[in-house]
C-alpha cells in the first residue's frame, strides 16, 4: 500500500505558451513563478512552489503529481509498483528540478493516465502574489478521467490510500486521501485525460465575483456557479486554452469521522445530483493524455 500523503501538480503541454501562461495569471488569477526554463511556466496557488506547470510542446495534459513522505516512501513505492507489473520510470535531476521536487518515479495507471509520485516538493513561505484577487487559497484536487470508475476506484483504493467519500453512479468517483471530501476525482471517460484542475477560493463571493469577470473576459463557462451535493462545495467550471478545464469551489466538505464515513451514490439522471440548484449539468471537457515519444518525461 503506497501512501499518498498529497495531490502535488498537474504538468500540462500546451502548443501556445504565452496564450496559456495569460489565460492562467490574468484570467484565473494564479502568480506566474520567475521564469528558469523558457519552456516552462510555473504557476503557483498556495505554499507550494508551483501547482501547474505549462510546457511549451505537443497540447493535453502529460502527467498528475502526488507527494509522498519521503525518499524511503518513493523508494518502496517504486518496488511495490514494479513487484505488480508496472513499467515505472525514476526522473533525472534536471527532470526533478523541473518539478521542484528532490525526486520522482512515473508510471502509467491502467488506464492510460501519467502518474508521478514525488518526494520533498519545494514549499515557499512568501505569500503568493496572485495575478487577480479570484480569492484562491489552494490547489484543491485533480481529476482524471478513466472509462470504469469502479475499476479506477479498485485501482486507487487497493495500491494506494485512498479511500471513495461518495460515488456519482457509473459516472463518477470521488476519493479522499486526507479529511477533505475528495481531492482525487475519476470521471468516466473515453480515454486517458485530465478533466479538470480545482482551485478552492476563499468565500461564496469569489464565486460569483470570479463568474462575472469570467463572462465579462467572455471566457467559456461550462458548468456553474452549482453546489455539488457530495462535497458541498459551490462550484464554478471553465475552459481555457487547449481544452483544459479550471474550476473554482468554495466550502468543501471535511471528513473528520474517518471511520464513522458511509460513502453514498447519487444517480447522475437524478435532478439535483450533480447541482442542487438545478442548473444546466454539462460534463466539463477532458484534456486528453499527451502521447508522443518526447513526452515520456518533460
Ligand atoms: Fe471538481
């Protein structure tokens, strides 16, 4: 059992770098990070050193990063993946360096998604010099898509420590590794891919305050503003450059009575299971799994 301690980054290649870079600091609000690498754009939200990182190159998403505790964690998760079959990669330094992390394993889940593990992200105590005040207070959770959620919960669950807080039909898994609701999510999808990267921000107004700058900017809202029933959170999903999707969220629900936790199924057909508030319910869009013999490790 391999411990996923946190969600760490999302790596996302993107054709049009300068596009994407603008869209994630002036429109979403995230501080862009001095840059090291004229190819990378590290963005931050919170005390990491970066959550998102756009790589100039081939467009979709190229990997989702999940902290463990340590070298030894990495090292006996390395084994245990390679013991079951999984083809697993170590990062050279100036991969690592990249990532802002001492080290990092890759490996590919059975669906077709590029997982990294790391150990020792770089945490920045500066407080963030967000581009917008959009009211974001951190990386909230990632979500992957996969074409069976029960199997990609069978996955997460059994190889790591993540546990489902609630379950949207066949349509949806969402999984805690710590007492928030679910900073894991696995959507049903047609092939590998991100769905979407959540921001929490820190009140009910952001939201809102967030959703008129969107439609003033005529940025593409695809779902929202909703409160998910599951979680609690208000919600509010919306398109960026290259098919990637952010979305904001204010009060997500914490799970402190770990053991006394019944996780529930909601049917997605059912009005309000997916927004209580009723509001158009579109699946955000998917950023598909980059694919090409150059993205192995960017
Ligand atoms: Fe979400």
């Amino acid at each position: 059992m391999i411990t996923l301690t946190d969600i760490a980054y999302v790596r996302s290649g993107v054709a049009d770098l300068g596009a994407a870079t603008r869209f994630a600091t002036e429109i979403v609000g995230l501080e862009l990070a001095a840059p090291t690498d004229t190819k990378v754009a590290h963005l931050r939200a919170d005390h990491r050193h970066h959550c998102l990182a756009l790589v100039e190159g081939p467009s979709g998403v190229i990997s989702s990063g999940f902290s463990v505790a340590g070298p030894d964690a990495l090292e006996a998760a390395e084994t245990e993946l390679e013991r079951s079959g999984f083809s697993v990669c170590r990062g050279s330094d100036v991969e690592a360096r990249s990532r802002r992390v001492r080290e990092f394993i890759a490996f590919d889940d059975p669906f077709g998604n590029r997982i990294e593990l790391v150990s020792q992200q770089e945490t920045i105590t500066r407080p963030v010099a967000y581009a917008r005040p959009a009211g974001i207070t951190e990386f909230g959770h990632l979500c992957l898509d996969a074409p069976d959620v029960h199997e990609a919960y069978r996955f997460w669950s059994t190889r790591f420590n993540a546990r489902v807080s609630d379950w949207i039909g066949d349509a949806a898994c969402l999984m805690r590794i710590d007492p928030v609701h679910h900073k894991l999510a696995v959507f049903r999808g047609d092939g590998p891919g991100l769905c979407h990267m959540n921001f929490q921000v820190a009140t009910i107004d952001d939201v809102f305050r967030n959703w008129n700058f969107l439609r003033s900017q005529k940025v593409e809202i695809e779902m929202g503003p909703g409160r998910h029933p599951q979680s609690t959170a208000i919600f509010l999903y919306f398109l960026g450059p290259e098919g990637f999707t952010y979305e904001y969220s204010f009060g997500v629900r914490r799970i402190e009575d770990e053991a006394g936790w019944v996780p529930r199924t909601f049917d997605p057909a059912e009005p309000g299971s997916i927004d209580m508030w009723l509001g158009p319910t579109t699946r955000p869009i998917t950023q598909p799994q980059v694919r090409s013999a150059q993205d192995v490790l960017s």
